[in-house]
C-alpha cells in the first residue's frame, strides 16, 4: 500500500488538531489575562535583573539593621534609665495595639493609593523616615533631657518618657514598612521572581541584622569613636478593631490558618529576641542592670550584653546562609518541610538554652534562631503567592478577569503582618509580668513552648499548593 500525500497529511490531522487546540487555549488564557490587565490598568509583571531584586531587598537590609539595635539594646536601655519592671508591659503594648488595629488600614490604601510616585512606596518612605526617628530617641533620650534638665528626679522621669516614646515610634514604622515592602515586590515582579525576591529579602535581612547586632556587639566606648561621640551607656550619659476582624473573618480559612501559624512563629521569636541581650547579661553572666554604673555587677551586665549582641549577630548570619540553602531545599522537602523545620529547631534550640544556661553552648545553640527567622520572613508570603496564583489560574480557567473584584495583595500582606503586632500585644500583657516575677530566664522556655506547639500547627493545618 502506497501512502500518499494526502493520506499523509490525513494521518497527522488529529495530532496536529490537538496541538492547535492547545495554542488555541493558550491564546485565550493570554488574551483573558491581556483583557484584564487592560481592564484594571495594570502593568504585565516582568522578569526583574538580580540587581534590580537586590536593590529592593536593600530596604529589608536597613529595617532589619535598626531593628537589630532595637532588639539588642531596647530592654538594657530602658532599664539603664530606671525603667520599673511593672511598666514593661506598658511599653511593649502601646505600638502593637496601635499596628494590630492600624496595620490593614495602611495595606488597604496602599493597594488603593494613586500617587504617581507609585502605590508602595510613599509609605514606605514615610515609615522609613519614622523609624530614623524613634531610633534617635531611645537611644539617646537620656543625653538629650540631660542637656535641658538638671533636677536629678525630673532628668530621670523624662528620660523614661523620651526614651519610650522613641521605643512607640520606631517598633510602630518598623513593624508597618514590612507590608508595603513585601507587597512591592508582589507588584512588580513576575511569579518566579516573587520565589527569588522573598529569598532574597531574607539574605538581605540576616546581613543588615547581622551588622545591627555586631554595631552592639563592640565595645565602642574603648574606641576613638566612643570617646568622640557617647556610647549608648554612657552616664551623665479610620479604622477599628471591628473593622479588623471583619478583614480577617472574610478571609478565606486557609488564609486565616496561615496568619495562625504566623503569630505562633512571632510570638516564639520575640519572646526569645528581646529579651535575649538581658538573658545574657543577668542569667548567664549573673550581672544586675539596676546597680551602681561603676560598681561590678553593671559592669559584668553591660558584658553579657555585649556577649548576647555576638549571639544575635550569630543568628542574623545563619539567617542569611540559610536563606540560600532553603532555595536548594526546596524542591526535596517542599514549603511544608522548610516551615516544619523552621519551627522544630528553634523550639529545640531555646530549650536547650533555657536548661543549660552557658555562654559557649548558648552562641553556638544561636545559629538556629536563623533558621527561625529566615523561615518567618519567606515561606508565610510565599504561602500568600502560591494562594493568589492558585486563585488567578481558577478564574482563567472559569473566564473570569483575572485581578477584577479580588483582595489586593496589600491588604492579605497587612493581614500577615498584623500577627507581629498581636504577638507583641500578648507578650506585652504576659511576658511582661512573667518576666518581672520569673526573670529573663523564662523567656527562652516560653519560647521553645509556643514553637514546638506552631511546629504542630504548622505540620497539620496550614493548606500548601502542590
């Protein structure tokens, strides 16, 4: 039998009709998406340099490095000030509750904001320029009210004042800038560039909270520098909470378990990380803040300070190592491995700390609250990616605009956020006092108990995308 052209071309036809049926599909998948990009004006995301990825994640780097100092010094300086121990909690609640409530107002403009200057970034330079000056402020308030006051009792009741206000502001900005910043990136980069711009954003976070913490680590009043300048112990030296909750309540459940997971993971981390520098100087260096600022016990505190400013930095480099490896994890253990994992070692490592309070075994235990924080700053908003694909296919796929009557990625990166605040707000009612009765010792066993109990959480009910 002689095959003839016809007959050829006749036997190809259905493979031929099929692969025309498929870039038929194609195009109307292409022209869907080009009809509600048009349709909501909008820009078709593209594929970004890594340079252009690593200049935006140069904002991360200095948040991180201001809220390294925060984290190191914020407790020592208060106390160096005269804080009293019953008005912690006063200042670890007033910025939270002021974010938790707040917090998705900012979202929910910047997804509506019109300014030609961009949605993002008019808030994320205000807040910038907030944090420089809350920073000022706590860290030098007791120099400043020194220079205006020379009444003993009135230096010191306005010292505590200033001081705490710096405190309010900067955790208010610092807190805030992160949405607008992770829901920049969102904006304008492509799917597989979100993946590469969270890693990264979590590089460049461990080395700007790495340097914050060896800032805090050297002993500058023995420099040239230090004699210059001060050291900062140096002595003389339209929304509601309803509206909220609607937010949150209207979110689909998978959403509302991953801002579960998130406030565990944040809760656990900052109980750790603030009161870390104080752990060290009074439980494992036996220092006391409150003595004389000449006598040996401040002095011996002042070193573990110093010594727990090591460990942080400790941890900011191992964030940013693993930040790496996460992306050679990835594809073996997936977003549930990395997130499990995140939580397991940082609930094991505090534990260890807690029970054996030594210096050696505690700087080198500091390597996993890297693991910790980089899985805090990464695998969430990837969660939130993966759900807002997941959601923009389904409606290709039912004829639907993409992009048109849906939640903006402002507002469910706010929501996310919002999960530091509320964290802050239940440490700050019961850490606080818990620290006050029990000492800092209590904090790194809080710790390792609220993250072993996300690392179940995380394991059996946060939703992942295949």
């Amino acid at each position: 039998m002689t095959l003839t052209k016809e007959s050829f071309h006749g036997a190809l036809l259905p493979t031929s009709g099929v692969a025309k049926a498929d870039m038929d599909g194609t195009r109307e998948k292409e022209e869907a998406l080009r009809q509600s990009v048009m349709r909501t004006r909008a820009a078709v995301p593209r594929r970004r340099a890594v340079g252009r990825l690593v200049m935006h994640s140069m904002a991360m780097f200095g948040r991180e490095f201001c809220y390294a100092v925060e984290a190191a010094f914020v407790t020592p300086v208060l106390l160096s000030v005269g804080l009293p121990k019953n008005l912690y909690s006063l200042v670890w609640l007033i910025s939270p509750i002021l974010g938790f409530v707040l917090q998705p107002v900012v979202g929910s403009a910047s997804d509506h904001c019109t300014c030609s200057w961009g949605r993002r970034r008019p808030y994320i330079l205000g807040l910038g320029i907030i944090m420089l000056l809350g920073m000022a402020l706590y860290l030098n308030g007791d120099v400043m009210i020194s220079a205006f006051i020379d009444e003993r009792d009135k230096q010191r009741t306005w010292a505590i004042v200033i001081t705490m206000l710096g405190v309010v502001l900067f955790d208010f900005a610092a807190d805030f800038i992160d949405g607008p910043i992770k829901a920049y990136l969102f904006d304008v980069c492509s799917h597989q560039d979100k993946e590469k711009g969270l890693h990264y954003h979590a590089l460049f976070t461990g080395l700007g909270g790495a340097l914050g913490y060896l800032t805090g680590a050297m002993d500058w009043g023995q420099t040239v520098l230090g004699y210059t300048l001060a050291s900062e112990f140096q002595e003389k030296r339209q929304m509601t909470l309803k509206s909220l909750l609607k937010t949150l309540l209207s979110m689909p459940s998978h959403y509302r378990c991953l801002c579960v997971s998130h406030l565990f993971g944040w809760m656990a981390f900052l109980s750790n990380m603030l009161f870390f520098t104080d752990f060290m100087g009074q439980v494992v260096y036996h220092g006391n803040p409150y003595a004389p600022h000449n006598s040996t016990l401040y002095l011996t505190y002042k070193a573990g300070v110093e010594m727990g400013c090591w460990g942080l930095c400790i941890n900011a480099i191992s964030s940013s190592v693993y930040s790496y490896l996460q992306k050679v994890l990835l594809p073996y253990i997936g977003l549930k491995g990395l997130y499990f994992i995140g939580y397991l070692l940082f609930g094991l490592g505090t534990g260890l700390i807690g029970l054996f309070p030594n210096v050696y075994s505690t700087l080198a235990l500091c390597s996993l609250f890297g693991v910790m924080s980089s899985t805090l700053y990464t695998v969430p908003f990837h969660l939130i990616a993966e759900y807002h694909r997941e959601e923009e296919s389904l409606k290709l796929q039912e004829g639907e605009q993409a992009g048109e009557h849906g939640r903006g990625k402002g507002i469910d990166c706010a929501a996310l956020t919002c999960m530091v605040q509320l964290a802050q707000i239940i440490l700050g009612v019961g850490l606080g006092l818990l620290v006050s009765v029990a000492g800092s010792a209590v904090t790194v066993i809080s710790a390792s108990t609220v993250a072993l109990v996300g690392c179940c959480f995380v394991a059996f009910c946060i939703r992942y995308v295949d």
